[in-house]
C-alpha cells in the first residue's frame, strides 16, 4: 500500500476515490450488474478524468516543494534503499562482512560485484525498510566498526584497481556512547581519508538522506550524484533547530536555513549531478528511479576509469580544495 505525506493528502484523496471507481468499474461491467455496460463506460471517463486531475496535482506539489517537505521525501520508508540499488545494478555480487578488528555492523554494507560488465566493490549505508530491518541495520547509522569496513573495502579496491560506487542514504554516524568509546571520529576520518587517497575512481551517490560526517565518510568521491529529492547536510533539521532555538518545532525554519537540497548543493558545486526522480519521487516508481542512477553512473565510469591513478588523485584533491574558495570554477 503506497504511503503518503502530509503534505500529500490532496493527491491522496483523488487517488482513493479513484481506487473506489475502479472496483465500482469493475462491478458495473457484470452483465447481471443493474447499470450494465453503460454505467461501466460513464465510469470510466471519470476515472480518466481523476486521473489527468491526480496527475496535475501531483505535478504542481513536486514542482514546489519546499526544503522541508524534501526531507520528509528523502526519509520516505517506499524509496529504494541502498541494497535495493545493489541488487537492481550489480551482479554476481558477493557480500563481505566484518572490520577485522571489532564487529560486523550492518549499516554499513558492501562487497565485490560487476557494474555494467565491469568489476567493482560497491559500499551503501543501508537503513532497513520495516521495523526489524531497521533495527537491524541501526536506521543506517553506522558504528564505528562499520566506517572500519568500509575503509577495508576502499583498500581492497585499491590493490586490485576496482572502481568504487557508494549509496548514501544516512541521518549521520551512530551518536552513541559506545560508538564514541570506540573511536568514532577516527574512524570517520580514517574513512574519508581512504576515499581522497584511493588510487581508483569513486562514484558516490546520495540515494536519500546525507548526514553529516557519517555521509561524507563514503561521499568523497570523484563524481557526487544526487537524486532529485535527497538531502545532503551538516546536522538533520531537528537537532539543528534544538541547537539553535532549543526548540525542535523550529525544523521547518532549520531545513531552510541549511540549504540541503540537491539544488542547493548544485548551486555551491559541492555535488557533480542531479539524478531526476520519477514524477512523485523515488518512491512512487523504484525501478525507474534506480534505472537513472544506472544511466548517470555507467556514462560517468568509463571516463574516469581510463585516468592514470596519480592524476585521479591529483583531479580528486584539487576539486575538494576548490570548495568553498572565492572566485574558485
């Protein structure tokens, strides 16, 4: 059943009247039904009618959606999640587990597979889709264990010269006492720094939500992709509205503030591309939505893919230096 936001409750009220039509539709087809087929075909043009009104309705909401309304897009339960995106584009994949020094953490998942033909290792933050697996992958935030993976996979792609693909879709690193006991800003940076110094192409795409260091830790890369909805900031709308006004009511004013959209991020060229979404987001249409991650990701590896290694780097080092400088391309 397609769940909806708030802020879509029109849009809901003329697709459950539609819904009622059909099976209406349905019934009025029946030879023995009272309306016969007469009633059927007059109901069929109000469905289409419904329709073409659902459509520009929807059409209308997402053309002015504001920075609120796309975090609460970004966090819809429907989107595809990262091992959505692992199994619709990588095959012969093979999972690997572990930091080799503490724990397996599955918010952070990932493996070896083959992209378009082409060898990779591919690592996502994975957030669950229903209450157990989101219990069970920590609603995506990882644990330091789990940036420690990802740093092992990052080397194993390095030695054997094996682009990377990333899927963000995160609210930040697990803020947790044991997490923190553990290490967790060292294995944040740790991470980062495996993606700035990796001698192989990085692909990194925000699927959903990018927060803070626990999205940058696997967003370093050469291209920065974002779905049209995603999000992509320093501290989630709530604890930045609790830090600033001691009020968590003031997120509306905070998402605005922060300037988290993919649009946003194009602006300041801290991301490379937008990834348009379905009419309606991600969630309405899954498939397509990863069909397009598919396009922008397979038009923008075999470039980078034929870079000799240091000047990958160099290219790499050079594009995150430029950040935030005046008057810098």
């Amino acid at each position: 059943m397609r769940q909806f936001l708030d802020f879509e409750k029109p849009i809901a009220e003329l697709e459950n009247k539609i819904n009622e039509l059909r099976q209406m539709s349905l019934s009025s087809t029946d030879p023995d039904h009272p309306q016969g087929e007469a009633g059927g075909l007059s109901i069929a043009d109000e469905v289409t009618k419904l329709e073409e009104k659902a459509e520009k309705q929807l059409r209308a909401t997402y053309v002015k959606l504001t920075p609120w309304q796309k975090v609460q897009v970004a966090r819809h339960a429907q989107r595809p999640h990262a091992l959505d995106y692992i199994s619709a584009l990588i095959t012969d994949y093979m999972p690997l587990a572990g930091d080799r020094a503490f724990a397996e953490d599955e918010a952070v998942v990932g493996g070896l597979g083959r992209f378009e033909g082409r060898s990779v290792v591919v690592i996502g933050t994975e957030r669950g889709s229903d209450l157990d697996t989101r219990l069970r992958h920590n609603f995506g935030m990882a644990r330091p264990e789990g940036y420690r993976k990802a740093v092992r996979l990052i080397d194993l792609a390095s030695r054997f010269r094996l682009p990377i693909l990333t899927f963000i879709d995160t609210p930040g690193a697990f803020p947790g006492i044991d997490a923190e006991a553990r290490g967790q800003a060292e294995a944040i940076a740790r991470s980062i720094d495996a993606c700035l110094s990796a001698p192989v192409p990085i692909l990194a795409t925000v699927i959903g939500e990018g927060g803070s260091g626990g999205a940058i830790a696997l967003a370093a890369g050469d291209r920065v992709f974002m779905l049209e909805h995603a999000i992509y900031s320093v501290i989630t709308p709530e604890a930045c509205s609790s830090i600033l006004w001691r009020d968590t009511t003031q997120a509306t004013v905070a998402a605005e503030a922060l300037r988290l959209t993919a649009q946003d991020l194009k602006q300041f060229k801290l991301i490379d591309e937008i990834i348009q979404e379905p009419l309606g987001g991600a969630q309405r249409d899954p498939k397509l939505a990863i069909e397009s991650v598919r396009h922008a990701l397979a038009a923008a590896l075999p470039g980078l893919c034929l870079l000799d290694p240091a000047a990958l780097k160099v290219q790499r080092r050079d594009k995150y230096l430029a950040m935030g400088r005046l008057g810098s391309n």
